[in-house]
C-alpha cells in the first residue's frame, strides 16, 4: 500500500467569483494523507475439465428430459460407470444402473467394459417397460468416450438412442 502526500486546492473567492471586491482564502494550506492501493487483476484460465462443465451446463439449459423423452446422464469414473434417465420436468431419475451392481456385475463376472455393455442392455430394457422412444438429450458430463463408455455406447446405439 503506497501512501501519498497531496496539498489541498486553495482558492480566493476573487478567482472563482470576479465581482467581489475582497479576496480571502476559502480553504487553508494544509497537507492531506491518502492511501493508495494497486490493483492486482490476474486472469483464470479455464482448465480442459473446467470448460467441458462449462459447455455442459450451457446444453442443460436448453434440454429438459420429460417422461416420454428423459435425458440420459452417464458418469464414467475412473472405474466404474453410471447411467441414468432423468425426468427433469418431474425431477424424477427414471432408470438408475452402474457397473457396480451386484445383478449386474455378478452373474457370471465380468470386466468392467462388459460390465458397462450390461448396464447398456438394463437400460434398453427399462426403456422397454416405460414405452420410451428416444432421449431427449445424452448427457456425458464432458468426460471422452473412453472403452467402457464406448461399449455402454453401442449397446444403447442397437436400439437407436444415439444417432449413427
């Protein structure tokens, strides 16, 4: 913080106002402390991570899922994978599977890529039984297709969620 001596402005009233006959001081000489402080403005620049929510979040305002069209929303950790439909008119998650769950993972066992392509296939049958069509949106979160969102991919891709 820089400090800065300044002098204030002095004034005759004959300076200001040319018609009065007498001239005095309006203020006295006097020195007046201020305090200065430097402003510091550093740029952010948005990380690869950062910009896709960024764009992510963009595309949720323009796509609402509804209960014949829902959004599809997968999350693909570093493991695992997660699936689900939403009705956000509703606010409701209409089908809820990942490559964590027993029915899934179990019967027989499985890597997680095909543990992936099965949660696919639960999710065509859920979509079966709730007389769904087509997605309204599908929601990757900004993350890269990757093997196992690859194989969730073609699964739903056989029945005509996502388009060729």
């Amino acid at each position: 913080m820089a400090v800065a001596n300044f002098p204030a402005l002095q004034f005759k009233t004959c300076d200001i106002f040319r018609s009065t006959p007498k001239c005095f001081k309006l203020l006295p000489l006097q020195k007046t402390n201020l305090f200065v402080k430097t402003l510091v403005v550093e740029a952010k620049a948005n990380t690869r991570t950062e910009k896709s929510k960024i764009r992510n979040r963009r595309m949720l305002k323009k796509f609402n899922g509804t209960p014949r069209r829902p959004r599809l929303s997968v999350f693909c950790s570093e493991k695992q994978l997660y699936a689900m439909l939403v009705d956000d008119k509703n606010k409701k998650c209409l089908f809820y599977g990942s490559t964590l769950q027993k029915s899934i993972r179990d019967d027989p066992t499985c890597t997680t890529i095909d543990a992936a392509k099965r949660v696919g296939e639960e999710l065509v049958k859920a979509c079966i039984d709730l007389n769904i069509n087509e997605i309204s949106y599908y929601d990757r979160n900004g993350f890269a297709r990757g093997e196992r969102m690859q194989a969730f991919e073609i699964a739903i891709s056989n029945y005509g969620f996502l388009p060729t």
